[in-house]
C-alpha cells in the first residue's frame, strides 16, 4: 500500500470517528438551580462543562431565570410550577441529579429525609430509585473563620448532616470538581449491578405488577427467577 493510500485511510477513519461522536446519543442529566448564589457566574461557569457533554434539563427557581440564556438555551421547567407528576417524568428520564448551588435547608432535610418542598422531594426520588445525586458544597460548608467562631454544637450539627447524606451515596463536592464527579457517577452507574431477590418479586406481585424492569447488569438470584416464573411476572433487563 503506497503513502498516498494510506494517507488517505487515515483521514477517513478520523472523519468517521468524529462524525460517530458527533451523532453518539448524549447521555441526560437534570441540573436543579433551585437555590441562590452569592456568585452565579462561577456556578454558571462549573456548569458549562457538563451542559457541553450531556443533554441537560435545568430545573429552575424563578431568581435563576435571568442567568437561563447563558445556559446555551437549554429546555427548562420552573420548580415552583412544576408538578410532582412532571418532574417524576424528569427523575425517569435523567439519569443524574446534579445541584450547583445548596442550601443548609437541603443539607438538613436531605439528610433528614423530609420531602416538603419539592427540591428535597426532587432528591430523594433520585435516592429511591439508586440514581447518583451530585450536590456542590461550595458556601455550604463552615469556611475557617466560621470553624473558629461558630459553636462547636452548630458545626457539629451540620458535619453530622453531611456525614450521612455521605452514608446515603449523595456525592459532596467542591465546584471545581463537579464535572469530574458527575462523568464518574455516570460511569458507576452504567456498571452498577442491583441485586433482585424473591422479596422484590413478591413486592412486585402485591403491587399488581406484571413486569419488574431493572439495570441490564443487575443480577437475579435463583429464588427470585423461581417466583418470577410461578407469579407470571417478567424480569427484563434495560440500559441505563
């Protein structure tokens, strides 16, 4: 094969691996900008990344709307206008929860469980059903001045909050790394492998269920595939 031939195989493999990357379904994520920030330009900026590489659906309070257009004009909804039945749509559809900015009332109710009002609930359904939830902890956690002033029992309180949204998987990570982390839990969640026992099934059953769909690299134990096949429900496996 002369030079001029495989000059030219060449170019056409670049051109074919860029045009496959180009027209590669991007993965969804939902970005929730529910709660203020002292400086909306740096969160806008560690959001950036992730609205060039994913589909993204933001989640808005109405004091982020002024910020939307140098959000790429990305589909949005309003928190506050939103239905519960609408943002489960979002939960199904969106395979991350990403929030920017915090506030020490999601730490506190997040960490608490406690679902009344809708960004918290938003969080948890991601929680139920074992999807990642990547939360920023830039002007949420004590910085050092507030660490030398502030009662030990208020630090405490709040390192106790953190410790166990921690314990329950949701990632807490500076901005700098929020792309990072999101890519990462992306990845873990592809591979993630959930393990279905004869309890799901029967669950299964006494919900009136006919089908139980599940991750494709889920694993089914032998009980669970027995009474699957004697209570006539179907397992099937999907991608994320």
């Amino acid at each position: 094969m002369d030079v001029k031939t495989k000059v030219k195989m060449l170019v056409q493999q670049v051109v074919e691996a860029y045009l496959k990357e180009q027209l590669r379904e991007k993965e969804k994520i939902a970005i929730l900008l529910g709660y203020q920030s002292q400086n909306p330009s740096v969160v806008l900026e560690a959001v950036t990344p992730l609205i060039d590489s994913y589909e993204v659906t933001l989640i808005l309070s109405k004091d982020w709307l002024p910020s939307h257009a140098a959000l790429s004009g990305k589909p949005y909804v309003l928190l506050d206008q939103t239905s519960q039945q609408e943002l489960n749509r979002i939960v199904e559809s969106c395979s991350t929860l990403v929030v920017p900015v915090a506030s020490y009332r999601l730490l506190s109710k997040l960490a608490l469980t406690m679902d009344d009002e809708l960004a918290v609930w938003l969080a948890l359904q991601y929680q139920l059903l074992g999807k990642p939830v990547v939360i920023a902890k830039d002007y949420i956690e004590p910085t050092v001045y507030q660490q030398i002033h502030a009662p030990h029992s208020v630090q405490e309180r709040l390192q106790s909050y953190i410790r166990q949204i921690q314990a329950d998987q949701v990632k807490w990570v500076p901005l700098s790394k929020l792309a990072l982390t999101v890519d990462s839990q992306q990845t873990a969640y592809k591979e993630k492998q959930s393990l279905i026992l004869a309890k799901h099934v029967e669950k299964a059953f006494q919900d009136g269920l006919k089908e139980i769909v599940v991750p494709e690299k889920s694993r089914v134990t032998p009980s669970a595939k027995d009474l699957a096949k004697e209570l006539k429900i179907q397992i099937t496996k999907t991608s994320p």
